[in-house]
C-alpha cells in the first residue's frame, strides 16, 4: 500500500479519456486548439487575462519560471527545505544560468515577511553580492503546510517593495485550494504572484503542468525557453487534454479534497505523533525505527524522512480501505 | 488531409494500450519495472550491452546527447541543416552550456568523410579555436535521404581517428532501418555511433524516445542533466510503455515501412519533381505557388519549403485513400 | 623582427608613466578617481553622454556586450571570419549563455547590408529557429578593412529596422578612425552602434579595453556580469590609467596613425601581392612558401594564413629600420 | 591612512621593475618565455611538477579552479561566509555553469572534518540531490584565520575519502605561509589540495594570480575555460613578470610578513575587542558606532561590518607610523 509520494499515483479515468479524444491528428507543438484554449480556460478560472504554457514536469515549470523573473547574475529567495533547493538537482540554476538561491528560513518550510526581509537585509546593495530578484514559494509547501491568502498578500507586498518577481510552486496547489476551499485567484494574483506553476501530474494527471503567468510581460522569451529546454513537445494536444480535463467542473480541487482527506484520517490516527500540522496531503510524524518496520511488515510504504521521523503521502486515489487500515495500524503502534 | 509532419500523426493503439495498462501505481521516476527494463530491451535488439534513459522529446534526446560528448569549450560537427541547428532553438547550446556547432556541407543534409574532415582541417588546433569534440549525423536525415552502414561506418572511423564523440539523431531512424532491412546493430555500434537518439514519437508514440548509450562509459552524469533539465518525469512508466509497446514484434518497423510505403507511392507520382531521393517518409518538391494552391485547395496540407519547392511527410497511420487521393492529385498538375 | 601581430607590441611610455603614476593606494575595484572619469572622458571624446567598463581584454569586452544586446536564446549575426567567431574559444557562448552567431559572408571580412539581410530572411519567424537579436561587426575588420561612417550607418539602420542590437568590435577601432580621419562620433553612435569595445591593448596599452555603451539603457546588469566573469580587477585605477594615457591628447590616434602608416609603407613594396586593400594595419600577401621562407631567413616573423597566404600586421611601434628592410625584402622577392 | 582593504594597495617596486622588464615586443598570450617559464618557478617552490596558469584575477582563479574540479550538475562545499559564496557576484556558479554550494559552518570561516561530514550525510545519494564533488577552503580565511598543515590535511583526507575535489582559495596564502612558517609543499599538496589559488594581487603584485595545479590530470580544459573567460590576456607577459618577481628571494613571504606583522601590532593594541584571533593580515573588532566614528575622524578608513563590528586589514606596504598611529588611537578609545 503506497503511502510514499503522489507522484506515483495512477491519471484518473477523465484524463485518459479526454487523452484519448485527443488521438486524431492535429497540429503539432502547441498549435491545436486544446493548447490555444489554456489561455482562456486559466483566465476564466482566475478571473484575469493570463499567459499559459503547459510542460511535463514540476521542475521544468519552477525553472522555466525563475528563468523568467531572475537573470544570471540575480538570486533567488526560498526556503531552505524548498524543492527547487534540494529535489531538483539543480534545475533553477541550470534554467537561470547560475542564479544564486538565498535561503530563508520558517516552520513547516514556510517563509514570512520577517525571515524573507532577514536573508534581504543581510545582502550588501553591491556588485560583490549576488542581489535578489525573485522570491519562491510553495503552495502547500514540503511539510504539507498551506499559506493562506492573507499571508501569501504579506509576501506579495513584500517582494514588490523590494523589486522581487514573485513565483508560486504549486505543485500541491490543488491541495492548498482545497483545504482553504478559497478562491484561486485570492491565494495567487490578488496576492501578488506573477507566476505560479500549477500543478497537475500529482492530482490526477499524467505529466502535465501549467505555467501561469498573470503579470504576462514576464512571459517574453518563455516559448523560446520551453523550446530551447526540450520542453515543447510535438504532441502537445495529450499535455492540454490532460489539464482540460482536470480544469472540467473543478476535478482538480476534487482530488485535492480526496488526497487531503485521506491525510486527515491518518492524521486523526497519529495525532500525537504530528511533527506539522496537517493542511494538505503529507504527513510528518515521529516514529521509532521498530515502529516503522512493523508499518512496513504489514505492507505499508513509506519514506524514513530523519532519524526517528517518517512521511507519508495521500493521493488522490487513495483507496478508503488502504486508509482505513493504515489509520487502525497507526492507532495501534 | 495532414501531410505536413509526422509530428501530428495519432499515436497507435498498441501504445495506448500499455499506456493504459500502465495506469496503476508504481514506484516513480524510472525506478518502476517498465523503465528499469529498457536497457536489456535495447540491449536485445542491438546484441550488445546499453544504458538507455527514456526522455519525452527529440530535442531534450539530442541535447542530452551532445552534452554527454562535448563540453562546454569544445565544438559539435553536423550538417548546415542538421534539425539540431536549425530547429531546437539553440538547445544544444543551452544543454551543453555553450558548445559550438561546426557546419560541413553535403547533399541531402547527408555528410561524408569528405566533408566532415574539410571543416575539421579548417580548425587551426589551439586555445583561440573552439575544438571539434563530437559528430551528430541524422539518418534517416532532414531531407529523407537514408545514411547505409557502410556511409555510417566511414563517418564513424573518421570520429574515432580524430577523437570525436559520434552521436545519431534517429528521429527517424524506424524509417532509416525499414529502408535498408538492415540489422540496427550495423547501422550503430558496429559502425561506430557511441549514442543514438532513438525515435519513437514520429514512429506511433505520444512523447517517448530513447537515448541509447553504446559507449555506457559515456552516460556518466547524464541522469542528472535529465533531471537538472526537468525531463525526469514523475510518471516515467507511461514512457517506458510507449517504448516497449513500439518495440514488441518490430512494430516500430511495421510503423516505419507503412510511412515509407506511403512516401514511395507518392514519389512514384511525383517522380519528375523529386529534389532529393525519396528513401524515407519525405518528399520534397519543385512546385509552382499556383500548382501548391491548387493541391490545397483539394483538401491537402504541407509545408512551403524554399521559392518553388514543398514538403510532404507521410505517417505510420495515413490512410491508404489519402496518399492514393495524393497521388492522383499530383499527377493530374 | 615582429610582424605576427599587434598583440605582442611594446606598452608606449606614457601608459607606462601614468600606471607608475597610479601606484598609490586608492579605493579598489573601479571606485577610484581615474576610473570614475571614463564615463566623462569618453563622453567627451564622442560628445554624448556614455556608460564605460574597463576591461583586460577584447574577448572579455566583446563578450560582455554581446550578452548585453542578446537573451541565452538569441543570436549575433556577425561576418564568418569575425574574431568572435573563430578567435575567442567560444567566450561569446559563454558570457551569452549559449546565444548562437548566425553567419554573413561579404569581401574582406565586412558585412553589407546584402549580406545581413540575406541571414535574416533565410531565419523563420518560429520558436524553433534561433531569432536574430544583435548585430556585430569589427572595424578595421579582420582582414584589415575599414568601415566607413556611412557604411556603419547602413548597417545601424538595418539593426533598428530589425529589431537587433548593433555592436562594434574596435580592437583596431583607433587604425579605422586614423584611416578615415573622421569624428570617432560619426563611425559610432550616430552611424547607431550601441555599444562599441574601444580596443588600446593592440595600441600602446598594456591590457585595458573600454567597453563603451552608448545605449545607456543595454548597460544594465553588465557591472555584474563583469564581476561574475572576474573581469573586476581589485586594483583598477591601472587599467583606467592606461586608457587615460592614451586618450590624453589624442594618442591613441597617433598610434594608429604610427602601424598604419608602416602597412602602407609595405602595401605599397608588395602591391602585386595584395589580398585585400590596405586600410589599417594589416596585409594578407599571395606568397609562395619558398618566399615566405626566404623572408624568415631574413628574420622576419609573420602568420602563415593560408595555402599560398601570408599575413602580416604592424604595430604602432614598429621600428621604421623594421619596415624599410621588411619593405626592401618584399621588394627583391 | 588606509585599513579598508589590501586590495587597494599599492605595487611593490619588484614588481614595477620586472614590468618594466618586459616591456620589449614578446610572443603573444602565454607563449613568452616569462610565462612558460611558471610551471618550473611553482614547480621548484613546491618541490612537485605542477601546471600553473596565470589569470589577472583571484575570482577568475577560483572559479576556473571549481569548474575543473566540479560539473555543472554537482556541488561545491565551502564556507557559508567564504569569499566564492559571498563576495564573487556568483561567479563559481558562472564558470561551473551553475554548480551549487553547499554551506558548512565553522568558527572563524574555518571548516573541520566534522563540519564538511554534516553537510555531506545530509545530502541523499541520488539523482534529484546536487550530489558533492568539490570542497573549497580560503587560506588564510576571510576572517584572518590560518588553517595548519594537519588542519588541511585532515579536510584533504576527507575529501579524498568522499571523493571531492580539494580546492584552496589562497587569495592571502602568503599571509598563512608567512604566519606559520610553513613549507608551502605541507600545507597544500602533501595535505591533499589538488589545485590552489595562489594570490599575490593583494600582496604586492598588480593584478595577476596564479592557479596552481597539483593534481595535473584536473587541468584538463582549463586553457580553454580560461581564453573562452576573456581571460588569457594577449600580452600575458607582464603578469608572468609579476609572479616571477614575487617568488624570487621569496618576497612574496616578505611581504606577507610585513602585513601580518602590522596586523600583530594592531592586535596587541585592541586585544581586548577581537573577535578572532589574529593570525594573518586582518582584524575583526567589537566596536561601537561612536568609536568606530572617533577613528574615522583621525583619518582611519575601514569597513563596518555588522553591528558593533569592524574590520581591518593590514597590507605589505603599511607605513609603520600608520599601524603605530592607529595602535594608540585604539589603545585610546
């Protein structure tokens, strides 16, 4: 039973059917008429015009995002436990041409307004020092915990007084949403972001992932960056089937519920155990390393995160049973 | 009626069939069995021992490629109208972080030992001149001319005599081997190639092709370039399906001869427009602006090439009626 | 006796008088009074307001205006035998992160508005084929030719018309302006240059170019990529003392005037041989190897070029007994 | 009276003199009798054959260092206050096209086995992690710390058992060698450093460098990185002269010496506010802002550097009645 990421997960049954729809000839790249229509479909989820380019992964959207609000010579503010710090290999840096990442502290790899301002302060105004030109967050972040609208407004206000594009990685976005049941828009635009890579590859989809752009100038030169990084497929109507079909009557924020609630169960199961408050679909919890493998002899699979720490994940097709026996064994331990 | 790529051609049903019996939870990344898989699949059908990565895309394929041979200091020999200089936007720079791409003439987009050693002689050997470390021949090539394994083999004792890395863009290389009926084998290793870019998106896949190390020695590192490239997909088993499926009983043959099939048909309608021999799935033509209308006007879509010339390009899955319909189009002008 | 290149000439007195001069403490880096008075003394040479670095070499000052006017996924147009393309081991991909140089042809290494013109059609307006961003030529070219201020202008005109930056490489740019005798002003800035590396190393100077941006605004974030390629040298009032040297009463022109003056002295002993016309300090000879042979058996060093080529390039210090034997020696051949 | 910074000190007369020197027409770039001659006068000094290249910069030495040391995709451990992470604009990132650093603690700038092992264990052995290859040390540190030859050593013996390569920033090496009366041979290769930034712009010398390396096989390349950098200057000459003229007689010791030995005196006078121990050529005072302005108004220029804190920095050609001048003014504060 498969409680180690949600990137493993299965593509729900619309996405592979509006995959198969799909299969007639088209245009190539992103000429067909589903890539055409991603403009429109976010900006009417938004609420305000926006650029969208679709890409296969996470780490290509981050990139190509941070590509796009810092030059060579800038850096880019993130929490230290950010994944475009520790889980990429080094994409943003590759993407930026050597960008500096300035990390940040905060509970929950979550930044504030005073720990961002902390990592500014402490960087001279000189050549000698690689100078910020972006701040990075992730919605919910690597501990599952989920910023709301006012605090992503507080961070908003911040990088736009110190001249920092503002990028979102929102590869659990979905699950953000859902446990703030707020609307989108609030929790990105009207709070500041310019960019937000949204993420659906973890909720449901294959491999697809939304580069939402809302300040759109920030857009000039991503195709070409898409292009140059080997990231504008041929057949790219099967990536925009894929986000249409999750768009399609708010399925995304379904399976974000369905991800988050299975996370509640198990940590209802493990209160006592919670390293983190549980908003989105992880869950951090203290556990001896016997503990862990009578877990793991009853079929349970997880990561060890730390010594005497484990995380377990949530997907969106998590099946009840699944959960419902994780959550007895947990009790039980 | 599509003839302007094979791009835009469907994917076949035995790949949406793996695809779909993919469609259950597995470890991710390439750790599941179907990734892990590949390189005794390849190695099967090549007789030798390989390290295979799937990626999504030709670019990223060849990118990776180049970056594996050649520096950031040192210079890629291909033909002026190699699709790596042409139509990537520079991603062999980007991947490689700035390597050169030195430019040998040759009919057809096909180079020779001749035209490879007069750019390399062109070099004055010292720190001012960016040195050739790498050949990237593309076969079947950009003008549907098909390399043997005798040419290959020329080229391939010409890299190895003068230290270059020998890289194949096989974006259509199904096409290339259903041409010559050769083993592949001949075609590659044993003619010198040290990485192949492996087609299968043109051929009836979604978005898979293989990089295909014959000299594993040369892999090192190239699992974090994809990664650090965001081509590490989450969900890599439905690559890996798409690739397995196309490689069961030949069916990427099967896929190549009924592109080639097509192309031949035309050609033999159009034999007198020919500018280049038709030995894969392209065509390309004389024809005047008035004659391109009127094939348009029938119903028929392709690419303006140069003043006076098109392109065709057939599938895997045109239809019989299309390329007949063609056909008769194309002698009636 | 040295006629191999300019490169290897003496440093003239008063650059070495003003660097003895220099040899106190001041503040580092370029935060000194001889360094803050480029901008001034350059603005008055051109009479415009300029933005000026100094830097130790040409490679670096063409390299840094280059990633100045073009993103990692433009390119430079630039004549096939420009020093940025064939001499400087790639450092225009590097500092530009991978831009690509699209090449023109035209006599004598200098571009024309024919030749550009051809290089941008033949580009497809796509995210595929790497868009044209900047225009580069060098003035006195390689080959020892001389643009004139309306043929710069020519070219400036197409570069707005087109969208693209326009630099001029001036590591010969006092023997151009000592040839034409004209306002440095009109060869520049009015004929649309953006930003021009004026070269004194090959003049008298020790290692001290100026990076001269006319185009203020193109200025941005180029202090940094300096730094970041360790071109901010710590003591830099010695680099700004050498280029005041030589612009004190117009000195820099006199040495130009000095190596152009000896290559006429020998274009005229070997006018039967002249590859190209002799406008600043540089001629290419039709030579057989015994002459060349016989030459350096007098003591003569030179380049070979070509099958059959030889050049030869003279230096603002040049001994006149040099030149008179060197002439005398073409003559008797 | 100048304390900010031995970078704006002035050139010792050697130095002036060997320049002056070699001021006659040579070879170009490196091929001067001067420069050639460097691998056997750093080869005597160290008692091993080594390949050194001069550059004119300690930012272009070290990052020319860690790209031979480290790939793209890898990782760098050094300092988190060292000078390739702080004061370098991100240059190592530049030349490495985009390694990361990975930050390690330490009293002083001063790593320990125990401090590089924390950051090593902590970084998971697979493919989505920039996995280390490099660790760099600054001898002496960038708060005037000297690391003894079993100090290195136990960090080199680390770094071969991790397989890293070992780097040392010798920006102010001489300042270490002079406090610890080392043979240089101890604390460099015999500790296993395998390539040194042996600096001697700070101590007397121009602006020139030398990148010295032990582990000859690493310079593979790096001629290459160096020209494509802009940094092989074409009259290289004058920077071998100031290297030669520094090593003879060991004046580079010499001066070393006399910069620590102000540094001593300061120290003596202001034991009381030292934050680290002096032991090569800069001070760290605890000091209040009204202090700090009661030395500034007697004509001390230095830099503040946190709150409560300044810095100073003696050079070699500090007059005595200077240090004497400002050892009483602390005294008297």
């Amino acid at each position: 039973m498969r409680f180690f990421s949600d990137n493993a997960a299965s593509v729900c049954q619309p996405v592979l059917d509006a995959m198969a729809a799909a299969n007639r000839a088209d245009t190539a790249y992103d000429g067909d008429s589903l890539s055409r229509g991603l403009d429109d479909a976010f900006g009417g989820l938004f609420g305000t015009p926006v650029t969208v380019l679709w890409v296969a992964t996470g780490t290509a959207a981050n990139s190509l995002a941070l590509a796009a609000l810092c030059p060579p010579y800038g850096g880019v503010v993130c929490h230290r436990d950010a994944h475009i710090q520790n889980d990429e290999c080094g994409a943003p840096e590759f993407f930026t041409h050597g960008a500096k990442l300035h990390l940040a502290e905060g509970d929950g790899a979550k930044l504030t307004p005073g720990s961002v301002t902390a990592v500014l302060d402490a960087i001279a105004n000189d050549v000698h020092r690689v100078q910020p030109r972006a701040l990075s967050i992730t919605n919910a972040t690597e501990y599952g915990r989920v910023y709301t609208p006012d605090e992503v407004a507080a961070l908003g206000s911040l990088a736009r007084a110190r001249g920092l594009g503002f990028h979102m990685d929102g590869a659990r976005f979905a699950n953000a949403v859902a446990h703030l049941g707020c609307d989108p828009a609030d929790l990105t635009w009207r709070a500041g972001v310019d960019v937000l890579s949204f993420g659906f590859t973890k909720n449901g989809g294959m491999s697809a992932e939304a580069l939402v752009f809302f300040d759109r100038t920030r857009a000039e030169g991503v195709a070409e960056r898409r292009k140059r990084a080997g990231h504008l497929l041929s057949k790219g109507r099967y990536l925009a089937a894929q986000i249409h079909a999750l768009l399609a009557d708010d399925l995304w924020i379904a399976n974000g519920h369905a991800a988050n609630r299975a996370a509640t169960t198990l940590a209802e199961a493990a209160a006592g155990r919670l390293i983190h408050p549980v908003e989105a679909n992880e869950l951090f919890l203290r556990m001896t390393p016997d503990e862990a493998a009578a877990l793991r002899a009853q079929g349970f699979e997880f990561y060890d995160w730390a010594a005497g720490e484990i995380r377990l994940v949530t997907s969106w097709d998590q099946p009840d049973a699944e959960v419902a026996a994780l959550a007895a064994a947990l009790r039980a331990l």
